[in-house]
C-alpha cells in the first residue's frame, strides 16, 4: 500500500520509539520523510533501513522558534512542499508540582506546548497548498495524560491537555484552508521514555491491570493510527483526539468490580 507517494512528511521526535515507527510507516507507504531529533547520529541510524532520495536529516530543538522555520523551509527547499506535520517530539515529568524547579516546569511546556505551536505556524502556509487527495495534514501526538489527570504528573497532563485542546482549535480555524488537524492519545506504549515504569514489575503490572485489551501497545500501533489520520481515508476527519490506549479511556474511573466478585 503505497497511501503517501509523492508526499512529503516531516516527523518530529523520529529517532526512537512512536517517532522512529511512524517514520519508518510513511516511508513504508512511499513518503518523503523529514526525520527530526536533537541526535543526528540517532537519526542516522533510523535513515540508514530509509530510502537515501526520499529522507531528509534535520537535526534540532523543536523548542527554538528559529529552528521549527528552519526545519520546514529545508524540508520545502529539497522536497518542494509538505503535505503532513507530524508533532511527535516530547519530553515527559512526573513528581509533585510543588517540588518542581523553574526549569522543570520551562522544559515540558517549550517542548511539549512551544514546540507543537511553532511548527504549525511554520509548516501551515504550506500545508494549505498540498496537493495531497485528503488536504494538508497536521497529527500530533497528545495522550492519554492529555485527556484526564494522572496521580503524579501534573505538569506532563498540563502539557499534554493543551495540545488536546491545540488540536480541535486549529482543526476549526485551518479547516477552510483544506488543512485538517487531529491527534492521537496513547497509553502505556513499549518505549524508551517508559523503561522505568516496566522495570518496575509491581508497577508496570498495575498498568496493565487498566488496559482491557491486557498488554502495552508497541510504537507501531500507534503509528498505524497517525498514518491513517494523515491519509486521504481520514479525509473528512479533522478535530479527533483518538485514543490509542488498548480502551483505558473507556474506563469511567471506577475500579473493576468483576475482579472482586467471587
């Protein structure tokens, strides 16, 4: 299946994990993809299994409002235009909010909130003029920590809960434009940023107590989703928060009584 030939992709946080998957999806159906990370030799890696004419390297911080302009007009000036933005890169905190420094607070909220708004200013010129058969595409990755509250991760939901709320702003100001703007809300997925939660046994089996389909997801299921939300067979959506979290959100917060009941 080849849903993005002649395309142009540019996929933020590509060098490991949901970014690298997603990379390597749009690849896989005949993309161009415009890999970004602060690591080029990471980036190099993820590259090297890509077809040379049809990848780009940008290395940077999404953060630096100079940077998201530089990374979109490098990807026009080899490419020629873009058609989808894929805000992946992210950085997560956990921890009470009265414990956290300045910096703490600064990092997650340039990254994860600075970083999405300065590459959709930059890439949404362009993306109005894609050519692509379901419009200019913007999927950013929010969370299920964007939707509702976690325990200990009060800056981390902040962050995420305004790329939520991002997401159907923008889809209702570019939808005139023909851009269309969703997001994926994944759960515990199999990544580097969650190694600590799974090598905690204890832990992590209390995650997958709250997952009904009964395991982590793996980076690919959600790049499965970003690349449909992206593709012409998503084109008359535009505003979703799709949640990519093995049914945690269909859970009202109540504990599971069947697992109490003899």
């Amino acid at each position: 299946m080849q849903r993005f030939s002649g395309s142009t992709v540019i996929v933020t946080g590509s060098s490991s994990g949901i970014g690298e998957a997603i990379a390597r999806r749009f690849a896989g159906e005949g993309a161009n993809v415009v890999l970004n990370s602060r690591s080029r030799d990471d980036l190099e890696k993820v590259a090297a299994d890509l077809h040379d004419g049809r990848t780009l390297i940008v290395e940077g911080d999404v953060s630096s409002a100079d940077f998201a302009k530089q990374l979109v007009a490098k990807t026009v000036d080899r490419f020629g235009g873009l058609d989808c933005l894929v805000n992946n890169a992210g950085t997560a905190a956990a921890g009470p909010l009265a414990d956290a420094g300045d910096d703490d607070i600064d990092k997650v909220i340039d990254i994860n909130v600075k970083g999405v708004m300065y590459l959709c200013r930059a890439a949404i010129p362009h993306l109005a003029k894609s050519g692509a058969p379901g419009g200019g595409a913007i999927v950013n990755t929010s969370s299920v920590s964007g939707t509702g509250g976690d325990w200990t991760m009060p800056i981390y939901n902040a962050s995420k809960g305004a790329v939520t709320n991002l997401t159907r702003g923008l889809a209702l100001q570019l939808g005139e434009q023909g851009i269309r703007v969703n997001a994926v809300c994944p759960s515990m997925t199999r990544t580097e940023m969650s190694a600590g939660i799974r090598d905690d046994e204890q832990l992590y089996e209390a995650f997958l107590r709250r997952i009904p389909l009964g395991r982590a997801g793996e980076p690919e299921d959600v790049a499965a989703v970003v690349a449909f939300l992206a593709s012409e067979d998503a084109r008359f959506v535009t505003g979703a928060n799709l949640p990519v979290d093995g049914g945690v959100s269909a859970s009202n917060g109540q504990p599971n009584f069947q697992a109490y009941q003899s």
